[in-house]
C-alpha cells in the first residue's frame, strides 16, 4: 500500500525548488556573510535576496525580517523579547486560550517574572470575540497576541479588527503565522500587526529556519546576546543554507497563495465525509473562515487515534490523547466546548501541493471499510 500524506499543517516535504536551490550553498558560498572580502560578499547577497523574497511574500521591508531557527523561536523573541525592552511601560499581555504552546509557554514563563496574562475565550468555531479583547485592555496592557490560524482546527482570527483595536488603544500586536504564511494571502499592512512569525517547514522550506517581521519603531531586547547580526536582534552568524531555502519557498508560495486547488479537494474530500458518514462526521473549526487545507473533523462515538491505527498507511493528526485508556482532548477542542463524545473522534486532515484525489478516494475506501 502507497504510504499517503495528509499531516501538512504538522510539516511540509521541501519543495524541490527549494531543494536545488539550496544545493550550490554545499559545495560554495562557504564564507563568512559578514566579512568583507570575495568570500563574505556573495554570501551576504544571497543572505540579502532571501531576505527580500520573504519581505515580498508579505509586503514589508526587508529590514524588517529577522532571521531566527523556526517559529517557535519568533514567538519567542516577540514576546519575552518585547516585554523586556518595554515591561518600564506595562505588564500586561493579552493573548488566547487556543494558541499554540510555542506562544502559551512562553506566556506562562513571562508570568512567573512579573507578568499579567490574560488569556481570552473562543467561540465553538475557534473565534476570538473583539469584545473580550477590546474589554481586556487596561493602562498596563503592552502587547496583544493572537494567532492568525489555529492549527488544528484552520480556524482563521479577525486579524485586522484586532489590529484596529490595538492601534486604537496603543498596543503593540503580534501575530503568529506560523500556519497562514504560503496557504492564505498574508500581508503586513492589511493586518495592521506590528510582529509577525513565519515558520519555514509550513511552506515546504527546511526545518530549523523562521522569521519574525519586525516593523519600523518596535523595540526588542535580543534573546540571544553576542554580534550584531540580524540588525542586533539575535547574534550568531547566519544560517545562509537555509535562509535561502526559506526565501525560495516564499517565491513559490507569492506565484500560487489565493489558487483554489487545494480548497477545492479540500471540500471535495469533506462532500465526500459527509455523504458517507452523514451526522455521524462533524466538522470542527469555522465552516467557511478556516484555512484552505485544513479539514479537522470528529467521527462520533469514535477514538480518533483508533480509526488513524487502523489506517497504518495515512499519516494525519488526532485531536486527542489517550492516557491510561483514558481519553483527553486537545486543549483547542476543550476551549471550544466540543463535547466529550464529538472530540474524542477527531482526526486533523491537512492537505497540501502534492495531496491528490485519488490519495482521497483511497482514505474514504478505507474509513468505509473500518466504520
């Protein structure tokens, strides 16, 4: 049996322009980027190019990209770095009870430090409340936080109506993109947010390299003291391999976010759940403001990872955990008031560029079989 992907929101193969884009950099270009003689200087260019074709896809500057290891890492510097740099200001951050742990953990460190959190509901499509946010901002408050998707369920957030409401109120706002960035058109300056965290290894780029976008006039305290690098943000000497590769994938990504193919097998596979399986299949997330990709559904009265075993050849995501013969569910899904009996059966399908109908035919002939 074909092995078939369908875990793309947990990482994406590299694209093979990606790929051969990256390969010159193992043989040559093994010079320093920031020294200045025939070795350093072609290196800096290609540092210089990746850094523009990232600024491209998302309408900045490419002074306002930072290069960091990944997502968590831009998450990371955005918040414990903003707080450092401003906590003389306020210590109050707003975020959600639904983002991801590379967002929830370091809020929960920043806590221990000083910090105020608040940590804002969702409704049970996954959507924050401008209201809640808009009411939870007091004279202390410095930086709101707020995911662009949600990760497992696709769930897209009021990105710019938030961004309003912390221009409004003088609020720095960050957003991590972590899962939006080369599926849905991103950009900066519709989205009014001041920090913004890209994820390589979600837009078929290597692991082990991110960016967080730094607007003009926001101030952090680096996380990682030494050299300058990075306009003083993060020391180290750059890892031009896989900026590079970051920045290729960006291109691709600017040539096909918006197209339809990949929502359209998207819903074609979810037309399929539905005519198969009828009421016993529930759709978790937004029905229509969620990713293009992202297919979270419950099968009820089922274990999800249960179905997911019985289909050794399908690598998706369940929304659950089992410990001890007890079954927990994600955090998300609890936040959501999904019940017990729903979220125990939910099964995360993301697609992406190379997922194909007959990939889909095949896992509808197997959920069939099993249930």
């Amino acid at each position: 049996m074909e092995k078939i992907y369908l875990d793309y929101n947990a990482s994406t193969p590299m694209a093979p322009e990606v790929v051969e884009a990256m390969k010159p950099l193992l043989d040559n270009f093994y010079g320093n980027p920031s020294a200045l003689h025939w070795a350093g200087r072609p290196v800096k260019e290609l540092l210089h190019n990746a850094r523009k074709q990232v600024a491209e896809l998302i309408g900045c500057s490419p002074r306002e990209i930072i290069f960091t290891s990944g997502g968590s890492e831009a998450n990371n510097l955005a918040l414990k770095g903003f707080y450092f740099k401003n906590r003389h200001k306020g210590n109050h951050i707003i975020t959600s009870k639904i983002e991801h742990p590379a967002i929830m953990n370091p809020c929960k460190f920043l806590e221990q430090i000083g910090a105020k959190i608040t940590y804002v509901d969702v409704d049970r499509t996954g959507k924050v409340t401008l209201e809640e946010i808009e009411k939870a901002i007091t004279k202390e408050t410095i930086l709101i936080s707020i995911m662009h998707s949600n990760n497992e369920t696709g769930t897209l957030q009021p990105i710019q109506a938030i961004g309003d409401i912390a221009k409004k109120h003088g609020v720095a706002f960050h957003t991590d993109a972590s899962q939006s960035v080369g599926k849905v058109p991103v950009h900066v300056d519709d989205l009014k947010v001041d920090m913004l965290t890209i994820a390589g290894h979600k837009l078929y780029a290597p692991k082990g390299i991110g960016a967080l976008v730094l607007r003009e006039g926001i101030q952090l305290e680096p996380l990682i003291h030494g050299a300058g690098h990075e306009f003083g943000l993060r020391a180290g000497t750059e890892n031009t391999l896989l900026a590079v590769g970051l920045g290729m994938a960006c291109q691709i990504a600017k040539q096909e976010v918006g197209t339809r193919g990949i929502k359209d097998l998207t819903d074609y596979f979810w037309q399929q759940l539905q005519d198969a399986f009828g009421d016993q299949v529930v759709l978790n997330g937004h029905p229509e403001e969620r990713l293009p990709n992202t297919l979270n559904v419950s099968f009820v009265r089922k274990i999800g990872q249960d179905l997911l075993s019985a289909i050794p050849y399908l690598a998706a995501s369940t929304g659950s955990a089992c410990h001890a013969g007890s079954i927990e569910l994600s955090p998300v899904l609890k936040e959501m008031d999904v019940p017990k009996e729903v979220g125990m059966g939910a099964i995360r399908f993301s697609l992406g560029r190379y997922t194909t109908k007959d990939e889909i035919a095949q896992v509808m002939e197997s959920l069939k079989g099993i249930l």
